[in-house]
C-alpha cells in the first residue's frame, strides 16, 4: 500500500501528530492501571534500602574515625592493690610519652556498673576479679608499631599489662556492616532492574493493545520516534506519579526507623544518623527512576515498533 500525500503541515517541518491530538491517537491510562504504584512500590523500597545503606556507611565511618587512635590497657592482676599500683605506674608513663595524647584510669565504679548486668555486684566483692583499665587515646593511629612501642613502655613499670586496640574489637561488627552495605546496594540495583522490566513489560502491553492504530499512524506519515514520544509521555506522567508517591513513601518509612532507633538512645546509633548530602541522595532517587522509566519505555517501543512495521 502506498502512503497518502503528505500535508502542507509536514511538508513545512511539522509533524501532524504533534501536541494534544497526538497524545489522543493512543490513549493511555494514569491511576487507573498499575504502573503509577508499582513504580512508587518500587521507588518507596529504594528509597529505604539507600537509607538503611547510607546510613550504615555513617555508622561504620564515625566508629571507625573515633576507634582509630583508641587503645584499652588492661592491668591483668588479681591482687587488688598490685593491680591498682601497676595501674598508677602505668598511667604515669603514659601521660610522659609523646605519642598518647590522652589517658585515663577508669574508675571502679564505672567498671562496676558495666559489669553488674552480666555478673551483678561480682566485681564489688572481688569474686572475679576485674583488670584495672586505662582508656588511652593516641595522637595517630593505633598500628601494630604503637601498639608494641606501648607495650615496651609499660613492661618495666606494668608486667601484667595487656594492650589492644579497640577498633581491632569491632572488627567483626565493621565486617558484618559492610556485608549490610553491599546487600543494600545490591538491593538498589536489583529494584532498578525490575522497574525497567515493569515498564518494559507495560510498554510492550500499550503496543500490543494499540497495535492497529500505531500501523495507522505509521501509514499516514507518522515517524518511529513520533510514535514512541507518544508512549513516553505517557510512562513520564506515570513515573512522575510514581516516583513521588513512593519519595513519600519511602521517607516516611525512613523517618520512623529513624525515631525508633534513637530511642535506643546508644551512642553508636546515634552516629547513623543522614546529613544533607545523604538526603541529597535520596531525594534524586525518583528524578533516577523517572529518567530510567522513560529511556526504558522508549528504547522497548522502537524496538518494537521497527519489529512491528
């Protein structure tokens, strides 16, 4: 079949499927189908899982930052008043090296209340004897080279001093908050790729749907790429949709995590806590899934289209 005569329209440039009359050719729903809520399920599940991620990440960085010059001396006696003289000995040389920048004695009573929930009042009554710790903070990082340049110091004045440092503690907290990390990264990537296959899916259903009007269009002089700007206006509207409804979602759920960990009131949790670039992040999260909507939705149409035609 041989196409029509173009108009005076098309012969001057302009595209006769252009504007309000294009978008009519081929009616798409809004709400009324699923892919408004599926992407804002999509993006709202993002948005939280970027939350968790972030904020583990600052939760990992402020304990690995205040920990890294952190040193523990236990004073491994189980004489009381041995281990209280090797415990004033050895902050004396402590705050004469150059080195330690900040030192302190942790008194029993303190010791005692860390202990009471496990043991009760065990420490008070000597029944297991308790190391006398001094909290040490280094003016660098606690490398293995301080740790033996401190333990050296204190071998005169201290015997039964034991040196650790404290970050090398939580190394298996650090590890497994990594592993977090990467779960939720992997958990963003897999939400992205099953967006794209929603609209991928949601594009190829429109086509078929509208398979006898898109020939007819294409007939009477209507270009690929015209045809797919009609479907992508479509998906834009519906991811923009989408995409706020779920930001919505999502912060609010984030939100209320947030409220219930600080309730915790834990110094570690505390520092989880987003900054502003974090919310940067999480507030480009659905301008991402609007332009991965419709890059999607238009690559699948002329795909198809070319197929079709």
């Amino acid at each position: 079949m041989s196409q029509p005569p173009l108009s005076d329209a098309a012969r001057a440039g302009h595209s006769p499927f252009a504007g309000e009359k294009a978008r009519a050719l081929i009616p798409q729903a809004r709400l009324a189908g699923p892919m408004p809520w599926v992407l804002a399920i999509m993006v709202a599940l993002t948005v939280l899982a970027a939350g968790a991620g972030l904020s583990l990440g600052n939760l990992a960085g402020d304990a690995r930052s205040e920990l890294s010059g952190g040193v523990t001396v236990q004073i491994l006696d189980a004489d009381p008043r041995s281990r209280a003289e090797q415990a004033q000995a050895a902050q004396a040389v402590l705050q004469g090296m150059d080195m330690v920048a900040q030192s302190r004695i942790v008194p029993q009573e303190e010791l005692d209340r860390l202990i009471e929930p496990w043991l009760g009042n065990a420490g008070d009554a000597e029944t297991v004897p308790v190391p006398a710790l001094i909290d040490v903070r280094l003016g660098g990082k606690a490398t293995p080279q301080a740790i033996e340049a401190l333990a050296d110091a204190l071998a005169g004045t201290a015997p039964d001093a034991r040196i650790d440092a404290q970050s090398s503690w939580l190394q298996p907290v650090f590890s497994a908050l990594r592993s977090l990390q990467y779960l939720a990264l992997a958990l963003v990537l897999l939400l992205a790729v099953t967006s794209a296959a929603a609209v991928f899916l949601a594009a190829r259903s429109a086509l078929g749907n509208n398979r006898a009007t898109i020939e007819i269009v294409h007939l009477l002089g209507g270009t690929d790429g015209q045809i797919a700007q009609l479907f992508q206006r479509a998906v834009l509207v519906d991811s923009i949709l989408g995409g706020a409804a779920g930001l919505v979602l999502g912060l609010a759920a984030v939100l209320a995590l947030g409220y219930q960990f600080a309730a915790l009131d834990s110094g570690m949790i505390a520092s989880a806590g987003l900054d502003w670039v974090d919310w940067i992040v999480i507030a480009l999260i659905p301008v991402f899934g609007v332009l991965l909507a419709v890059a999607t939705a238009r690559f699948t149409v002329l795909a198809a289209v070319r197929k079709m035609l």
